[in-house]
C-alpha cells in the first residue's frame, strides 16, 4: 500500500515513535522531529531496517518546518508547555 502525501509527526516518544514507524511501513511518507535527537536518529535507523526503499525524513527543521512541508500532521506531546513550543 502506498500513501498519499507526506505525514509529519511531531514528538517521537513512545507514542509518536511507534505511530511514525507503523505509517511508514504502510507505505506512507513520513517526516518526524522531536527534541531528543535519539528519538529521531531511532526513527531513521528503524527504516534502514525494515523499508530501505521508503521516504522517510526525520529532519533538523523544528515543528514548523515539518508542518509547512506535509499533507497530514499528528503531534504526540505530553505537557501543555510542549505543545505550546512546538507552535511557537
């Protein structure tokens, strides 16, 4: 199956990691960011595992950038602060 348009995910913690890793194995295009570059670097290595041949980027650009460059967009963030900096 293959998706339409890219997907941002914005927080990449349990949550949002599993979330983002299951789009893409769907076949969906699929941008993630989060403070903890971990997080991110998990989400690259998984897909060099699992889907060689899937789009996934997990960029240095912050939320906003993310959501200026998807068709669709989740975020998995667990305070109201967080929220709040990621709209900033």
């Amino acid at each position: 199956m293959t998706g339409t348009g890219r997907i941002g995910v914005i927080g990449l913690g349990s949550m949002g990691l599993g979330m983002a890793l299951s789009l893409s194995r769907a076949g969906f295009d699929v941008a993630g960011c989060d403070v903890n570059e971990a997080a991110v670097a998990k989400l690259v290595a998984d897909e060099m595992k699992t889907a060689p041949f899937a789009s996934v980027s997990a960029t240095p650009f912050g939320p906003n950038r993310i959501a200026s460059v998807c068709a669709a967009l989740t975020t998995t963030l667990t305070t109201a602060s967080a929220s709040r900096a990621a709209s900033a």
